[in-house]
C-alpha cells in the first residue's frame, strides 16, 4: 500500500496517495510516523500548509520526531506565522549541539524570509560562541552579514570556513560572487568562483556566478556562453536576469 502510495504520489495523484497512505496506516504498518513524514512533504508539496502543519504534528516521539517539528515550524513560516514558528522551536527540546544548530538554522531561515536580517545575525553570533566551527553556522551568517552589509564579517566567515572545510564549494563562490556583484577585486573573484567551479562542476549556481565574474570583467562572450549554459540547467530568476 506505500508503494502504491509513493508511486501515486510521484504521479501527481495526491488524492489517490493519500488513501493509499491512510489505508496503509490503519493496517497497522510498522512505521506510522513515517507515513505521516510523506503525508505532511505531499502537503507542504501542493502548498495545502495548514494540513501539512497536522501531519507532522502527529508524528509520535521516536526517530522521525525532531524533523517532524522542525517541519511544523517551516509551515507556520509558510504561512507567514513567524512567531507562531519561533515560539515552536524556542519550545524544542535539543539533545545534542546538532540539533542544537539544526533548531539555530531553522529559525534563521524563518527570520530571513521575514527579512529580519539583525535578529537572524544575533541568533547566529550567539551559536556561534557555542561552536566557533560550525560549517552551516558559519555559511548562514556569512549570508546574513551580506544582507546587513557586513562585509567583514562575510569574508572573516567564509574564509574560516574555506580553512576548516577546504571542499566546501559554497564558500568559496559566495565569496568570489560577492566580490564581483560589488564589481571589486575581480581576479580574485574569478579565482575563488573557479576554485568552487572545479570543486562542484555541475552546479548551475555556480556557473552562474562564473557568468557574471567574467561578464563583469568584460569578457561578454565567454558569459553568454556560461550563462546560457546555466540557465538551460536551471532556468532561475537571478540567473535569468544575469543572462538577461
């Protein structure tokens, strides 16, 4: 029946999965809770937030618990409840400093939705005095300070986290991108997005922001090319707009 379900699903046809998926659930399947995982993620998939909401919330306490909660509060951000959502990860309980910075992460992604840039960089400083090295830490308030022009601290994050994390591949394009939307030290701009390039070759962020280096270092051709190629991987709109 959750195959069918999961198949059902795929297709499009969330009324027939969802039967399927409750049928399952009250034959007594060996994993309810995770039944309710792929309910809410059908919900939260057709933007139905409020039933969603419901479906996570009725994942009992055990492996798929804590997603689950964190999920609850995506939703009420969703649905633009910031401090429904806050006050529900404020009320989870963390068992370990992974889920300590999963509950850190979670809230700055809702304070940045809501665009409070300053609450988002404060909660992320104060995590960060807890674990200095934190990789996703690191990155998300690079991103924050970006938004709140604090461009020192971007390039003090991302260059930390380049040293503790040499493969991290985001780091060294959100800096190198940076650079270039700033139109500011371009070779070493080119030099840091084509060290993220080399490291993750297929990411069409990435070339996209190789585009816009050389687009702004003049070397039209060489961008269209690069952009073109991007946006055929992944049509975005800040994508679009470079290759526009």
């Amino acid at each position: 029946m959750v195959a069918i379900a999961l198949l059902l699903y795929q297709n499009g046809d969330n009324e027939g999965a969802e039967k399927y998926f409750m049928q399952a659930k009250a034959n007594n399947y060996k994993e309810p809770d995770l039944i309710q995982i792929y309910v809410g993620q059908m919900f939260e998939d057709a933007k139905r937030y409020d039933d969603a909401v419901k479906a996570y919330q009725q994942v009992g306490r055990g492996q798929q618990y804590f997603p689950a909660q964190l999920k609850v509060a995506a939703m009420l951000g969703k649905q633009n409840k910031i401090d429904a959502a806050l006050t529900h990860l404020k009320s989870m309980q963390a068992e370990n400093p992974e889920q300590r910075s999963q509950i850190v992460l979670a809230e700055t992604a809702i304070l940045r939705d809501a665009k409070r840039h300053q609450e988002a960089f404060d909660l992320l400083s104060r995590a960060l005095s807890e674990q200095p090295q934190s990789q996703d830490l690191l990155y998300d308030r690079a991103m924050v300070a970006e938004k709140l022009e604090k461009f020192d601290v971007l390039e003090r994050d991302l260059r930390l986290l380049m040293q503790i994390a040499p493969d991290y591949a985001h780091a060294y394009n959100a800096l190198g991108y940076t650079f270039a939307e700033r139109n500011i030290r371009l070779p070493e701009a080119l030099q840091l997005i084509e060290k993220a390039h080399a490291l993750s070759p297929d990411d069409p962020f990435i070339q996209d922001s190789l585009g816009w280096v050389h687009f702004r270092m003049g070397s039209l051709d060489k961008a269209a090319t690069l952009l073109k190629d991007a946006y055929a991987k992944k049509p975005d709109a800040e994508i679009a707009a470079h290759l526009g």
